[in-house]
C-alpha cells in the first residue's frame, strides 16, 4: 500500500472512532497516562492542523502559538472532520511527499512526517477506540505500512522517551498487536471501574 492511501484510511479510522464517543465519554480515561478522551482528540486534531500548514512549506515560527490550546469547540467530530479533510488535500498536493517539512527538530523529508502522522491516527485511534469501548481493528493495510516504518525506528523513539517500552507479547499475537505494543501499549489496556 502506498503511503498516501495508507494515510487517509488512517484519518478515517481516526474520525470514525471520534464519531463514536458518546456525551458522556470525553472525561474518560485512555490508555496514554493523564490524558482523557478530550485531551487525546484534541491532540490528535490538533497535529492534523499543523500538519497543513507545514506540509504546505511553513516552518514552525511561522506557524506560532495559533494551533495552541482547544482546537475542539463545542462540536469535536466536527473539528475532527474538518481537520482531516484538510489534512488530506494538503498531503495530496503533487510532489508533496518529496518536500522537506520544517519541524521544531529540523528539517524531515515529508514521507517521513506523514509516517509519523499515520502513526499518531493508528495509535491514537486505538487508545480513543478502547477507552470507549468502540472496535480497537483499524485498517490492516495501513497498519502493516506503520509497522513496517516503525521497525527501523522502535529504538530511536524508546531512547528519545517518544514512547515507552515495548510490550512482551506471545508470538503468534497479529500484525496491529505487536505494533500497539511497539508504541508502549498493552493490547489488553481496558478501563477501570
């Protein structure tokens, strides 16, 4: 599967599981420490409009503090929608994945920002999809594409303390599993009472 395919199944997933919280879900807890259902979308939302912006050429500074603080409003699926549409058509401009995207770390080949974005909307999903209690199975096409990128880089992101440890697993555990708990996830993560 080719990134950009890969990519956009990911923003629908994404938008699809915000599509499900119920009203009274967003205080809930996820599986990334201290972040409730809100804060998680919000997140999410919120490197997905960055993301225009940087893959349109703009540096960080440009950008400034304007994406800081609750991008969700009163209506977070709507802003969830919205932010991946464009998201998309920004990541689907010609040539956009042979570009640089200047990020606060320097500048990143734009194939790699988009992986990492793939990432964020499958890990992400995931921990939004069990905290509600919604389907956890994203797209398996796209998640192979992660995993694949992921493997060359599992290490850099633990020693850099982008993610936790990796989860030991049994061996026949699938392809979405082992890439949860590459990220520092239990796949079994469920809420506690």
């Amino acid at each position: 599967m080719d990134l950009l395919e890969a990519y956009r199944r990911s923003l629908a997933d994404f938008v699809d599981r915000v599509d499900q919280v119920g009203p009274g879900q967003w205080s809930d807890p996820t599986p990334c420490p201290g972040w409730d259902v809100r804060t998680l979308v919000n997140h999410v939302v919120s490197e997905g409009r960055w993301s225009v912006p940087l893959l349109a050429g703009r540096t960080v500074d440009e950008v400034g503090d304007r994406l800081d603080g609750d991008q969700l409003g009163d209506d977070p699926s709507a802003a969830a929608r919205e932010t991946a549409a464009q998201a998309e058509i920004a990541a689907s401009r010609p040539d956009v994945l042979d570009a640089s995207v200047h990020l606060s770390g320097g500048d990143t080949p734009a194939a790699e920002y988009l992986h990492q974005l793939l990432a964020e909307h499958l890990v992400h999903g995931w921990d939004l999809a069990v905290a509600i209690g919604a389907d956890p199975r994203f797209d398996p096409d796209a998640v192979r594409e992660c995993a694949r990128w992921f493997a060359g880089r599992a290490e850099d992101y633990r020693r850099d303390q982008l993610t936790q440890p990796g989860v030991d697993l049994p061996t026949d555990t699938d392809e979405q599993d082992r890439l949860i708990a590459a990220f520092g996830r239990d796949p079994n993560w469920a809420p506690t009472d």
